[in-house]
C-alpha cells in the first residue's frame, strides 16, 4: 500500500502558490506540462544520484502533483468569490 504524505516539505507551499498562480492567470496547462517535466526530472535524479528508494520517490512525486493541483482547485475557489 502506498501512503502519501502532503504538505511534507517546503516545496509544498510553493508547489501550492504555482497551482493557485496558474489558475488565476489561467496558464493551468502550460504551467502543468512544465510542473510535470520537472517533477519527473527530480525524480530520476533523485534515484540516479541520491539512490532513494522506488517507494519514496513514488510518495514524493504523487504528493507534489496534489499539491499543485490543490492550488489550482483553490484559485478557482476563489476566482468565483
């Protein structure tokens, strides 16, 4: 089973500005494409150089694509207020 942990780490919270940014500037897809690039590059170098485990860096990467997205869900929120 595979437990995820958001809000873990500084790069939540800039995760979740860059998802409530995107949406409020409508660039949601465009931001995604890039957020998703990067994301997978970290990854790879997080088990290339760093040697974490599979498990980890599995957690790491779905909890930070949540996190973007909860920022996109609360700009949206909050475009309708």
């Amino acid at each position: 089973m595979l437990n995820i942990i958001v809000f873990d780490d500084r790069k939540s919270i800039a995760h979740l500005i860059l998802g409530f940014i995107a949406s409020r500037l409508k660039l949601i897809i465009p931001v995604f494409g890039v957020f998703i690039i990067y994301e997978a590059v970290e990854t790879v170098v997080k088990i290339r150089k760093h040697g974490e485990p599979g498990e980890i860096v599995k957690m790491d990467f779905i909890s930070d694509i949540f996190e973007f997205a909860f920022g996109v869900m609360l700009g949206e929120l909050f475009s309708f207020l």
